[in-house]
C-alpha cells in the first residue's frame, strides 16, 4: 500500500545553488546528501516532515554525475525542474508487482539501492500519463499500524 509521498525529485544544475535557494528561501535544511553512481546523480535530501510509517517527506534535488545519466539526459532536454514523483511504501516489491500486473511498466525487475539505503523502483512516465513515477521503501520503514493514525 502506498501511503505517503516519499519525495519529488527535481533535477537541477548546481547541487550547491539550489540547495542555498531552498534554504534561503524557505528554511529547508539539508537532512543527507550522498552520490548514487548507479543512477549517476549528486543529491541532497530536504526533510519536509516524518510521518507515522516511520518513513518522512522530502524534497530530492538533483544534480547529474554525468551527461549520459537519467537525470542528465532530461536536463539537457527540458532544463531544471521536477523529474519524478516518489511514494512511499512499507513493501515496494509487493507494490511493484501488483501495478506490474495492471500493465505499467516497472522498470527494474528487482527493486535497487536509493538514497539512504531505500529500496526503489520507477514506473516508465508514458505508463503514467507523463510522470516519472518511483516507489520506495525506507530503510527502517514498518507496516502501518491501523491506531497510528
Ligand atoms: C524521460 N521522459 C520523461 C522523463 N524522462 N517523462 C517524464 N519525466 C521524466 N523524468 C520521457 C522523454 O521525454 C521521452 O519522451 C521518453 O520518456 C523517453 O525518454 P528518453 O530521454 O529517450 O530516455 P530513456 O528512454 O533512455 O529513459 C527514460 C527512462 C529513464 C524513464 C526509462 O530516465 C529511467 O530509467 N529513469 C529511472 C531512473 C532515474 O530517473 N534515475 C534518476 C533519479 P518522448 O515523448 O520524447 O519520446 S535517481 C533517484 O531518484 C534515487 C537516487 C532515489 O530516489 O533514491
């Protein structure tokens, strides 16, 4: 079940630039930043708030490693801005497979490594009416008890 949003990912040029924008302009702090060499990015994560899951919300900004990445590519094609939404589930192969079985397409055949060791996949946006769409499971992320709400 997907229960929150985990992040959106927006995809800038400068790492640095942008993150000063959001702490400047709002008070966001930066919570983690690490580089995922798989998915060829240099992130920050902006925490917006925990919630009851155990998982919490953020802001995902993105800067590309290299040119021929993801994120790169569709840098090159449509300049900054948001990349791709994220919900957040306590079981993304679970997820995975049942919006697999209603016929999107689930790009990765077992979930890989996201920040924070979180567990992802992504949904190809032309399934998603035009939506890079993640699913992911935090570290640490549990079951929902139905009295946390
Ligand atoms: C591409 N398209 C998008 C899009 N990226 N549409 C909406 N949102 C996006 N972000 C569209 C293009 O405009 C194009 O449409 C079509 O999809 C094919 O795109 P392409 O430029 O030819 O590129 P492909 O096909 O090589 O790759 C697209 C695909 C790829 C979505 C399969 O970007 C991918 O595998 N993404 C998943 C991984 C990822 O994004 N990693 C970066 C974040 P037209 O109409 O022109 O044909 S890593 C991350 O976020 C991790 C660290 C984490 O959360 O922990």
């Amino acid at each position: 079940m997907l229960t929150r949003i985990d992040h959106i990912g927006i995809a800038c040029f400068d790492l640095d630039a942008t993150v000063e924008f959001y702490r400047a302009t709002y008070g966001f702090e930066v919570f983690h930043s690490e580089v995922n060499e798989e998915q060829g990015v240099r992130e920050a994560m902006l925490k917006i708030n925990g919630t009851s899951d155990g998982g919490a919300s953020y802001l995902q900004l993105l800067e590309p490693t290299r040119e021929d990445s993801a994120v790169g590519k569709w840098l090159a094609k449509n300049g900054e801005g948001v990349h791709h939404i994220a919900f957040g589930t306590a079981d993304v192969d679970a997820d995975a497979a049942a919006v697999r079985d209603k016929g999107v397409r689930v790009l990765y055949d077992e979930p890989r490594r996201g920040s924070m060791d979180s567990r992802i996949t992504f949904l190809h946006p032309k399934d998603c009416h035009g939506v890079l769409t993640e699913l992911v499971t935090a570290a640490g992320s549990h079951v929902q008890d139905p009295q946390d709400h």
